[in-house]
C-alpha cells in the first residue's frame, strides 16, 4: 500500500478549483497535517429495535452486500472511493480500485 503524495499532483489539476490562479502542491502544504476520518463501509443492514435487541454473541447480520463485491470507501462522510478488503500483516486493510468524482455544487 503507497500513500498518495500531494505534490505528486499535477499543477494544471488544481487551476481549475482554484479561483485566484494557478497553484502548486506547494501551496497545500499548510493541509498536509490537517487529520481526516477514514471509514470503509463493508456493507448496511436495516432492521426493528426489537431485531437489534435480541443479538447476542455468534448472532450474523445479513448485509446488503455479496461476497467480492466492492466497499465504499468515506473520507469525512464524503463518498470517495470503491476498493477490495485485504490482509496487511495482522490487520485488515483496503485497496482501493475506483476513484468516485463528485460535482462540488
């Protein structure tokens, strides 16, 4: 697993956000520390108070997802990311193996 660098961005990528003109990853190095939340979302369940409150250990809950299928990936809530579940070492980890663009309107 390889971080993504930002100054691994191309200039020309950022004029466009960016209104006052052309800006280098340079510019963002005040962001670099800034701590983000990341959450990959394995899959969701929907079920009755009473459902939840009869679980018990060894219980299984069905997800809406099958087996292989992508995980959404959230960086603060926002979707940003599809990706597969892998073993790192002794942990679980994530590939990821879509980039999701969203309009910021």
């Amino acid at each position: 697993m390889s971080d993504l660098e930002l100054n691994e961005l191309k200039s020309d990528t950022l004029d466009s956000e960016i209104p006052d003109g052309p800006r280098s990853a340079r510019d963002l190095e005040a962001v670099y520390d800034i701590p983000v939340q990341v959450s990959a979302v394995l899959g969701k369940a929907t079920m009755q108070v009473n459902q939840l409150l009869k679980l018990g250990r060894g219980a299984v809950v069905e997800l809406d997802r099958k087996v292989g299928e992508a995980i959404d990936i959230y960086v603060n809530n926002r979707l940003v990311a599809r990706g597969e579940v892998v073993v790192v070492e002794d942990r679980l980890g994530v590939t990821m193996t879509e980039i999701i663009k969203t309009d910021r309107s």
